[in-house]
C-alpha cells in the first residue's frame, strides 16, 4: 500500500506539484497522463527523493514520513521500497548488462557476487535478453538498454516500480519490446506507477488511469471511463489531441 | 664547430640513468600522494561540502597561481624558519611535497570536470536502486571518471617527471643535477644536457605508450 498527501514541489517561483494525494494498492498499475510540464515526471522522482519535496507525506508500506522531517536512513529505506524506470535508460555504462542488474543486490542487498549474478541472469531472461548478458551498454539498441533498466528495477524487488517515460526515447522499432516487458510485469501484478504517452497500453493495462494538469491530479478512473466520459474540460481537450494521432481502441 | 664527443656521452650516460631512479621515485610518489589529495579535494568541490570547498578553492588558487619553483624554495628553505621540526626536512622530501601540493591542484581541476562529464543520470539511477552517495561514487561515477581524466592526469604525470629536476635547486643529486656535476668537470656542456635530454625524453616516451594502452582498455566498455 503506498499513499501520497499532499505532496508539494516547487523550483523557485513555481509550484510543479500542487499537494498530491494519491494511494495506490499492491498489485495496483497506475498510468499518469497529461500535457508535457505539468509534473508528471517531478511527482515520480519526488516518490523516491530524486528531487527533494517541499511538502507532504510519503508512505511505502509501513514506512511513512514527513517529507521536510526526512533523514537519510528514511530516504534511503524510501528508495529500496521503490525502483526506478528512466525515460534515457540511464544504464551504467562501465558494466555489462548482467552487472546492471546484479550491482543493486550486491552493493544494496549485500548478496554474494555468483548468487547476484546467477538472479540477474534469470531477470535478464526474463526481458528476453540473455545473450547480452556480457554486452556493456553502449553496444545495445535503445530497446535492448530500456530492458536491461526494468530488469534492473526488479531486481530490487522493490513494493513499485516507477516508470518515466520508459518508452519516450526509442526509436519505434522499440517501443514494443519494451511496452511488452511491462505488460508481462503488469501481468504478475507488480505494482507500477507509469507515466507514458502510450495511451494503448493504458487502456490495455491499466487498472487506474490518472489525469494529471498544473501540477494537481484533475481525475482519475478506470481507461474505460477516463476515456470515453472524461469530465473535466482539459482532460477533454488533452484526449483529443492525442487521441487525434493514436487511438486507444 | 668542435664534433660532438660521441665517446664521452657514451660514458656517461650510465652514469646519469644510475640517479634516474631517484628521478622516478620522487615523481612516482608525488604523483601517488598528489592523486590522493586531488581526489578527495575534487569530491569536496563536486560535493560542495561548506567550509571545506572554500578552503580547496584557496588552496587550488594558490598552488596554480605561483611558480613551483617559489613553492620549493618556500618548503625547503622558508618553512624551518617557522617551524623548528621542519629544519630536518631533506631536498627530496621538500621536493615531493612540492610536487604533490602543487600538481595536486591541477588535477584536482580535471578530476572535478571529469566527474561532472558523468551523466547525472547514471547517479540517479544509482540513487534509485538504494545506493548511498559514497558507494555511488566509488562503483559508478569514478571508475568512469577515470577513464575521462586519464589522458590529462597522464600528462600531468609526465609534467611532474620533468618537473623533479628543479629538485637540484634544492642541492638534490637527481639526473639533473647528477649531469650539472658532470658536465662541471669535464666542462663538455652540450654532450651532458643533451644526453640527459635523451633520457628524460625516453622516460616520457615510454610513459606516452603506456598511456595508450591503458587507454585501450579502459574504452572496452565504449566499444560499439
């Protein structure tokens, strides 16, 4: 169970994040959507201190705190509750792909080098890509790094993965290769938190789609519902626009 | 025009490689020590740890904007003045402590833009993944900043091996100042600095193809 309250963020003068409050079940998978700026992305990288929030409470399971009042052990325990999916793969580029996906359970989980690696090597099966296991980054398409990145977020294991634009850099060659590594994933029911433009695998895979304008959540619902009756003028307008060049159905 | 004394150079030449690993050591030393400090004085800039990234901006000011040679003579003959401890200290030991503090200072420069140059997101990833700061620049942010502060740090090395010779001045019988003796006796100037020349020049040339090696391999990852 995760739940936000009124989280806030601003950079300077603005207010990206104006007092979120949002809770997600286990096994729950959420798509953000909404117009490019309005905090989509800054909302996922508060969940986990990537940027610092200004305001509001964070709860992971049975850990909450008070973002302003949080210490370091409480930020680090926030982030080994979540992973991180990043929109430019942001893989390390001195390691191979297999040690990607075993530096967390080494470094974070303290495991052995051969039981990490060998768990690493099933995680890369799983995203179809155990012949690159001893591939270093910069030799991988787009699509093969996005899948070493989710790889390497299930690695942690973590209550949920946190998906920025995971599709938003790749070429669309791969786009489904990658959007099909997390419908497998949706399918074991982790909980994921999405942010993407795709709005087909919000229809197909969501369980809840969020609307999200000027830093606030503007409604929310299942796809069936947020996409044919939206309510809200702007979630109106947004839909079209995009709905205009890539139907949900 | 007399011809050059082919036989002489000859003669000497073990002479003078016999003071090279004097040379080597006091460069390889300053060069370990000044690694150190630069590393840690580029985390405390990258970091902008407060008081102590003013006080690496002094000392980075100071030991770039004055003359090594000033720097020397202010450890070797200035500072036992002030304190009575130092009055032991050894040309070699005041030359090593030259060289560490004033090459330290650059490199500390180049190993800050090094670390810069690294993607922030790979930090962030690292963050993501529950690794604290420290363990996310040892595993991943300096291992590649290495590799891009290779080539410079090499030349500074290669600076500083050239650089050792101003430990004469401080009465160090170096390769340079082993070929000022020389060249003092048998009063054949040009023989004796250029055979000296030859060695340094060797020295450097050698260090120049380990650099490509080592370079070589640390871009094994960057392969496409």
């Amino acid at each position: 169970m995760i739940a936000l309250q009124g989280l806030i963020k601003r950079f300077g003068d603005e207010t990206i994040l104006d007092g979120i409050d949002l809770s997600i079940e286990q096994g729950e998978i959420i798509v953000v959507i909404g117009p490019s700026g309005t905090g989509k992305s800054t909302l996922l990288r508060c969940m986990n201190f990537l940027e610092q929030p200004d305001g509001g409470r964070i709860q992971i399971g049975d850990l909450s705190v008070d973002v302003t009042q949080a210490s370091r052990k409480e930020i680090l325990a926030l982030r080994r509750r979540t992973a991180f999916v990043f929109q430019n793969y942001a893989l390390f580029a001195n390691k191979t792909a297999l040690d990607n996906v075993a530096e967390g359970l080494i470094v974070v989980n303290g495991w052995k080098k051969p039981q990490a690696r060998e768990r690493a090597g099933e995680l890369l099966e799983r995203v179809g890509l155990s012949d690159k296991a001893n591939a270093y980054p910069a030799s991988l398409s787009g699509g093969q790094q996005q899948r070493v990145g989710i790889a390497r977020a299930m690695a942690a294991q973590a209550e949920v993965i946190l998906f920025d634009e995971p599709t938003s850099s790749l070429d669309p060659e791969w786009v489904e290769e990658v959007l099909g590594v997390m419908k497998q994933l949706a399918r074991e029911r982790q909980t994921m938190l999405v942010v993407t433009h795709e709005m087909s695998f919000a229809r197909d895979v969501a369980d809840r789609v969020i609307f999200m304008s000027d830093g606030r959540i503007v409604e929310q619902g299942p796809p069936s519902q947020l996409f044919s009756t939206p309510q809200d003028e702007r979630t109106k307008s947004f839909l079209r626009k995009v709905l205009a060049t890539q139907a949900p159905w | 025009m007399n011809a050059l004394d082919i036989d002489y150079m000859l003669g000497l030449m073990p002479i003078l490689l016999s003071y090279l690993p004097l040379t080597l050591e006091m460069a390889a030393a300053g060069m370990v020590l000044a690694l150190i400090l630069a590393c840690l004085m580029a985390v405390v800039r990258v970091l902008k740890i407060p008081g102590l990234n003013a006080l690496t901006l002094l000392f980075i000011s100071f030991f770039r904007g004055t003359p090594l040679l000033v720097q020397l003579f202010l450890f070797y003959y200035g500072l036992p003045q002030l304190m009575s401890a130092l009055t032991q200290i050894n040309g070699v030991t005041a030359t090593i402590m030259g060289l560490t503090l004033h090459f330290s200072a650059y490199m500390a420069e180049s190993i800050r833009a090094a670390i810069v140059g690294i993607d922030r997101s790979q930090t962030d990833a690292a963050l993501s993944i529950g690794m604290t700061r420290g363990q996310t620049m040892r595993r991943v942010v300096l291992p590649q900043a290495t590799r891009v502060a290779v080539p410079t740090l090499m030349n500074y090395f290669i600076d500083m091996i050239k650089a050792t010779s101003l430990a004469f001045t401080l009465g160090v019988t170096e390769l340079m100042g082993a070929t000022q003796k020389e060249a003092a006796g048998s009063f054949l100037y040009f023989e004796a600095f250029i055979s000296v020349a030859l060695i340094y020049w060797g020295v450097v040339e050698l260090l120049a193809w380990l650099q490509r090696s080592l370079e070589t391999r640390l871009n094994k990852a960057y392969q496409r």
